[in-house]
C-alpha cells in the first residue's frame, strides 16, 4: 500500500493555511488535508499513486501567483506543491533549449540563459515570481508575447506524472518533430487537470537588443487603440504594444508620481527590440500615434530611459493590490474590436456604478479590466466582471486570453466551446484523469468529466 512521501508532507493548520490560494481575490478555496512540497520526481509519483489509490483530489501548485483560482485548495484534498523542485538542469547553447525542473522561477531562467547569450522571450508580468511548471500550466503571455509568442510557442519536451503515477515523456529535444499526436501542446494549457508536470524543455532565441520605448499620451482610449491598429496595419510588430486606461493610471500614480501630463485620457507604450532599426520602428509608432490624435509622444533616447517609460505598465499589478478587492478579466478580442472592447468596458463601469481599470497587452487584443471594490459592491463587480466576459464573446473574442479558466471562469467555458468542443475536453479528461482526481472541478466541471465516468462505471 503505498503512502504519501513522509518527509515532504505536512498537515500542519498553519501551514496549510499559508498554502490555500492563489492570487486570484473572490475565488473560493477549501480546506486540505495535506501539503505535500515534492523535491524529486518519486515524490511526485508517490503522490498521485497514493492519491489515485484512495480517490482523493490533487491540487498541483507552482508559485501560486495564479490569476484563476486553479491552484486553489479544495476541501480534503492534497496540495501538490513542485516549488521546490527548481534545478535548470541543462542550457544546450548549440541547440539554443533549456532543460528545467518546473519550480524554476521564470526571471530566473531568462537570466541564466541570457549569461550564455541566449533568450527566453516569454514574460508574464509575474515575471519574477512565477514558475516555468506554472507558465507551461497557463500557456501564461506576456508583454513580448506580441512579437515572439506566448509560452506554448516554446515548449518542446515535458515529462509528466499521470494521475495513476505513471511518468510519460513528450515532445523532443529537437527543432522539428512530428512522431504522434502532439502530447506536449494537450498538457500545455491544461491548469493541471491532466497530469504534473515535472520537467520541461524549452526552446530558446539569440539574444535581442535592448529594448527602445515610445510612450504617447491620448484624450481616449479610443483613440489609442486607433493607434494601435493603424502601427500594427503599417506592418510593424514591436516587442510590446501596452495600454493603460485614465483609471489604471490613476491607480498607478497613488504608488508613484510617473510624471504624465495631467487630464491623460489614456497611456500608449511601444516597445523595439530591433537593433539598429528600433529608431525607425518607434518613429513610425509615433507617426500612427499622432494620426491618432495622440497629445503627446515621448521616445526614449538609450535604454535606461526605456526601462523608466514602461515603469508604470510593471507597477499596475501592485497598483490593483491597493484597492480591497479586485476581480480581474482577461478578455483577447480581434485587434480591430479592441475600442469596442474599451467603450464597452466603460459602459459597463456605469451601468454597474463600479471602478474598472482597463489596461493590458493591447497589440495582441488582450485587455486586463480590473473592477475595483470595496467588500460592498461584491455583487455589483461579480455581474460587471461576467459583463465583460460576455462582451468579450459578443465581439468574437475569447473570456481568456492567458491566465486560465481555473476555478473563476470555469461556468463560462461552456458559453465559449461548441457542444463538440467540450464533448472532446471531457473525453481527453476521462481518458488521461478516470478517476477525477486532478484539480477536479478546475476548467471543466468535473461533475460532467471524471467522477461522473466513475460513477457510471461504478453503477
Ligand atoms: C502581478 C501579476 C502579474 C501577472 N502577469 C501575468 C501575465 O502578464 N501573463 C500571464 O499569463 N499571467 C500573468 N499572471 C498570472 C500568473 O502569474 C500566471 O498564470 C503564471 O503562469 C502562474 O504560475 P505559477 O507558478 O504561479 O502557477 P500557480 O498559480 O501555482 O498554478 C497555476 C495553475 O497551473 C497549475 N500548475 C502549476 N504548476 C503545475 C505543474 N508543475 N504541473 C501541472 N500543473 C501545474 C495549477 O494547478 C494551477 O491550475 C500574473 C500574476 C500576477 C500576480
């Protein structure tokens, strides 16, 4: 009868506690049993042999900066933590891949390969706290997403622990590869409903520049996302295109004094990577900008200034944290819906009588609106949160663009997914989790998936 790894587990109240969520505010967590921080592999094996064995759910968990409340903890369950297991166990220059256990932390990761002249591009805005296991978990974006793509698009290689404990190895180290499904790309994205995942190989690029920045000031946010189009339109793709709304700025500017003009209606910055060519790249985000009636267009002259003009993009997680309680969307419209998605988004502020900070990675359409609130307006903010999600839908966008459906948008997946579409998740979970026990209840709901099959096996 096997047992859950002695040495690596606790169910010490306290630190239990400690270990309960996510990031994610107004997202329920139960409580578990057990914490289990595995240091190897078998650790992590042992676990789900003994979860499997005695039917008892699993809640994986990296660094827990989740926006979802996918690692969340649910009543009697296990909590899974990998944290710890943090080796980068081989960067292979030649091949431009990096090997790592999947508690390596993202910042730490781009450094190591950045000594070697190499470059890991994706980057979260948690960036400095988050794991690559939960980056790999999320398929988490980024800022420089917009250019070279978000985490999935530099997987190649996983080693997963199934939920019977089986150790599956996908993928490849190599460039290309096309033996059998594409395993890597199902548990990418998969919030740790289909397995743990213990190792990943990533690919990774020469070194970039450093980055140029533009930062142009608008009346609207209409107009800024007119600016949007039209750089993009011109055929131009920066290393990051962000926006940030009066409201974020506001909230910013309680942490910082940025130096904006007063009465800015909203905040365009364009970031260039491109060498030699990074002048022309931001001369011509600036030419789109004021065509777009900006009021304002500063271009950074080196790349210390660069790093100051995007200080305030890198401040608005904290910014939000100010505020009692926030509910934070994360709705990616086609780029040309994007100033319907920002107008929409201000009505929906009215009409709920709530505070929704608008900012995000516009040139990819993904927008962050944050409602705002005080414990009071719990309500108002829940069907202002749902509002935005819907709209993001009605413009033929998806309700989330990287943090995940977790816990916090699973109700909505329906409303994304054909009939078929969910038919196939709830297949692919049954076939790889029978028994229910992964983050049940977290994408899909598990009443429809795992338990559900046993139970009809059962009966
Ligand atoms: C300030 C701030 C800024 C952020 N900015 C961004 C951003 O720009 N882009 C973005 O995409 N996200 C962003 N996020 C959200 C979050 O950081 C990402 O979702 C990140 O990828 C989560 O990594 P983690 O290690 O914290 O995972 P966790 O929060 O621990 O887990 C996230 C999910 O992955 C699963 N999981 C974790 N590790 C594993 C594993 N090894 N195997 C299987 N499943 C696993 C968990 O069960 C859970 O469902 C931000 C969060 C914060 C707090």
């Amino acid at each position: 009868m096997t047992s859950l790894p002695v040495q690596a587990t606790t169910d010490d109240p306290a630190v239990l506690a400690a270990y309960r969520t996510d990031r994610a505010s107004f997202c329920p967590s139960g409580t578990p049993k057990a914490l289990v921080r595995a240091r190897s592999l078998q650790d992590v094996v042992q676990t789900l042999q003994w979860a499997s064995e005695n039917n008892v759910p699993v809640v994986p968990q990296g660094a827990r900066t989740g926006l979802s409340g996918g690692a969340n903890a649910l009543d009697g369950c296990v909590l899974l933590n990998v944290e710890k297991l943090d080796r980068i166990l081989d960067i292979d220059v030649e091949e431009q891949i990096a090997v790592v256990e999947p508690g390596v932390i993202n910042a730490t990761l781009a450094a190591a390969v950045a000594e070697k002249g190499l470059y890991y591009p994706p980057d979260p805005g948690s960036k400095d706290i988050s794991s690559i296991g939960g980056n790999v978990a999320t398929n988490a974006g980024g800022m420089c997403c917009l250019k070279y793509g978000v985490t999935g698009d530099f997987v190649r290689a996983l080693q997963v622990v199934l939920a019977d404990g089986r150790v599956m190895r996908t993928g490849r180290r190599t460039a290309k590869g096309v033996a059998g499904y594409d395993l890597t790309r199902l548990f990418v994205g998969s919030e740790g409903t289909l397995g743990v995942v213990t190792e990943v190989t990533v690919a990774l690029r020469p070194a970039a520049a450093r980055p140029l920045a533009a930062v142009a000031f608008f009346d609207t946010t209409a107009d800024a996302c007119r600016a949007v189009a039209d750089h993009l339109g011109g055929g131009f793709r920066p290393a990051a295109l962000e926006l940030m709304d009066a409201a974020t700025i506001e909230a910013v500017a309680k942490l910082q004094d940025l130096g904006f003009p007063p009465g800015v209606g909203a905040v365009l910055i364009a970031q260039s990577d491109a060498g030699t060519k990074a002048p022309e790249e931001l001369a011509a985000f600036e030419l789109s900008a004021r065509k777009c009636a900006a009021t304002e267009v500063i271009v950074s002259e080196d790349p210390a200034e660069a790093d100051l003009l995007m200080q305030g993009r890198r401040l608005v997680g904290l910014a939000f944290e100010e505020y009692p309680a926030s509910l934070v969307d994360d709705v990616c419209v086609p780029r040309r819906h994007l100033a319907e998605l920002v107008d929409g988004i201000e009505r929906i502020a009215k009409q709920y009588d709530v505070f929704i900070a608008t900012c995000g990675h516009a040139g990819d359409g993904n927008m962050h609106p944050a409602v705002l609130f005080d414990h009071a307006q719990a309500e108002a903010a829940q069907q202002a949160f749902d509002a935005v999600m819907q709209l993001g839908l009605d413009l033929g966008g998806t309700i989330t663009g990287e943090h995940g459906v977790g816990l916090l948008k699973r109700d909505w997946l329906a409303r994304e997914l054909d009939e078929a579409a969910l038919w196939s998740h709830q297949q692919i979970k049954n076939a790889l989790d029978p028994r229910g026990i992964l983050n049940p209840g977290r994408v899909i709901d598990s009443r429809a998936t795992g338990r559900a099959a046993v139970d009809q096996r059962s009966s």
